[in-house]
C-alpha cells in the first residue's frame, strides 16, 4: 500500500516537473529546457529495485549476466545472480567491489569511482538512454549541460518509436558532438542518443515504472558490439533501505577475506565479520555451499568404496576357508 501511494506521489511530481518544463510543439524550444526537462525528470525517480539483464556481444564473443540493482539516487548496488558474480557497491564516496569469480580466494577491492578499471556494472540506473551507459563517474547531472562549456542546438523534430521527438545537438569545443532525440510531451523520454561512433536506442513499455527505458541497445558498428540493458522488473521502495544496505557488512563477505585498495596500491586488512580488520586471520571461511560440496563428496566416494570394500573382505574370508581346508 505504501509503495503504491509512494508511486502515484512520485508520478504526480512527475507530471508537475514535466509541466514545468512543457513545450509546445508549434514553437522551437530552447534545446537547454529540453536537456533540464530530461534531467528533472531522472531526478525524480524514487529509491527502487531492479532486475536486469545485462547482454553484451561482438563479432566473436558474447555474454548474459543478470543483476539485482538497488539505489537511492546516485547510491546503488549491484549484486550478480550469476554463478559466482561480484556485487558492487557505490555509496557516494567508494567503490566496494566484492569479487567471487575465485571462490578459493575471494577479495573485496576499494576503488574512487573516478578510478574504473574494472568493467563491472556499477552505473547509475538514472543515466539509460544516455551514451556512456556504462560509466561510474556519470549520473543524472550529465543532462544538465553548462552552456558556457559546449553549444546546443534545436535541430528540429524527427519521428522516432512513433513519436514525435526533438533532434537536440550538444557539440563540444573539439567539434564533437552528442545527439538526443527527446519527446517533451512523455516525460522528456530520450528515444535515442548518438555520438563518437555509437548510437543508443530506448524502448518504453512499463507505465507503471515511466521514469526509465525497459530496454536499452547500444549499438557500435565499427567494433560489431552490441550491449542491451533489459528492466525485468522495477519496483518502488517507499522505505528506502535499511542504512547499512550499502557498507561492506551487508554483502555476506567469508571472514578473512583480503580487503584491497586500489587507489593506495596496497592490501589494508581482511574482513573479521563486522570490519576491516589490520589484524592477520590464517584462513577464509568456507561458504555453507562449499561444506555442502565436500558432504556430497565425501558421501559419493563412501558409495562407491563401501561395495569394493564388501568385496575385499568376502573374498579374504573365502581365500582363508580355502586354505584350512587344505590343510586339514
């Protein structure tokens, strides 16, 4: 019930954002108010949880992964449902991210978020649609563009999704530049978005969840790479989270894990269950799963041993019958 009146508030600020910002379709709006309208809008959208899938491919490789995504603006959190995945972390000061890919020896590595050598997600669920879908560092402030740094422009209306959608140009000192297509009359949606070689398609079909694309195709034809982010469902969290749901102590980290950071180029302890400990602890804790492993194991071999074992002994007990017969 919470949740439900926690959307229709938010989807009547919505309506009053996009009121604010509203342009008439005979008039050639200033490309800014439309950009600003696109940011209110992504401002706007309240504390939820995702289900994502992430496929990502090119002319050899490919990859699906699926993801539970929680955020609170530009906090989130990514945990892999797949098969030893790494969750990530961004609290608004760090980058957490715990890495299982190793199940032996799993390790928790601090970042700064400008750092992103890692290519885990761990982007900003309000920036779909945007070109860099990807980046850390980027959140819902890269639709507000400071006109003193690059010049924008009202290319006029193009039919995109069925609709119709203002071409808005944001060129770059350089000579690059960005292209939005966005649709002032649904929530300033970006139906594409095209720049440096790639172009980004959005399709919208959950009305019920009208802040973000359910689905988004990056497309880079010269790299025949093709990345989609699929919304599987959305819901809103009308509480928030609990204060802990983005620290260390919330990710079910195995005691003894290295905690590394990056930015200093040093290990700075190992987790003791609730902290960062400097302290030395000789081993990692076995998951409950590997202790499953090792009882399956150990019952399986006891199966196929018990049988030989039977054997050994009847055929010892028949070879020493035979031999005191022979002796008698």
């Amino acid at each position: 019930m919470k949740d439900s009146c926690l959307v229709a508030i938010s989807l009547f600020c919505l309506c009053l954002v996009t009121n604010v910002y509203s342009v008439s379709s005979d008039t050639h709006p200033d490309p800014h108010v439309l950009l600003n309208g696109v940011a209110s809008v992504r401002n706007s959208v309240p504390p939820s949880s995702l289900k994502i899938r992430h496929t990502w491919s090119d002319s050899v490789h490919s990859a699906t992964n699926y993801y539970d995504v929680d955020f609170d603006h530009e906090i989130r959190r990514f945990e892999s449902t797949s098969d030893n995945g790494t969750w990530g972390i961004y609290d608004g000061n760090r980058v957490k991210l715990y890495d299982k890919s190793t199940p032996s020896t799993p390790r928790v590595i601090l970042y700064n978020v400008t750092d992103m050598v890692n290519t885990e997600l761990l982007f900003d669920p309000r920036i779909l649609g945007g070109l860099n879908i990807n980046l850390w560092t980027e959140n819902a402030a890269m639709f507000n563009i400071n006109t003193n740094d690059f010049d924008l422009y009202n290319m006029g209306v193009n039919r995109i999704n069925n609709y119709d959608a203002w071409h808005v140009r944001v060129e770059y000192p350089s000579g690059d530049y960005v292209d939005y297509w966005i649709d002032s009359d649904n929530w300033f949606r970006i139906y594409q978005c095209e720049g440096n070689g790639s172009r980004v398609r959005s399709i919208y079909n959950n009305d019920k969840y009208p802040w973000l694309p359910s689905e988004v195709i990056l497309e880079i034809p010269e790299l025949a790479i093709v990345e989609t982010v699929v919304i599987l469902d959305a819901v809103v969290r009308s509480n928030g989270f609990p204060s802990n749901h983005w620290e260390l102590s919330s990710m079910d980290i195995p005691v003894g894990t290295e905690i590394e950071d990056y930015t200093a180029q040093r290990m700075i302890g190992y987790w003791n269950g609730a902290d960062i400990s400097v302290d030395f602890i000789p081993k990692v804790e076995k998951s409950s799963k590997s202790n499953n492993t090792t009882v399956y194991f150990v019952l399986i071999v006891s199966a196929l041993l018990l049988p030989i074992a039977w054997f050994g002994i009847a055929y010892g007990k028949k070879k020493r019958t035979k031999t005191h017969k022979h002796n008698w």
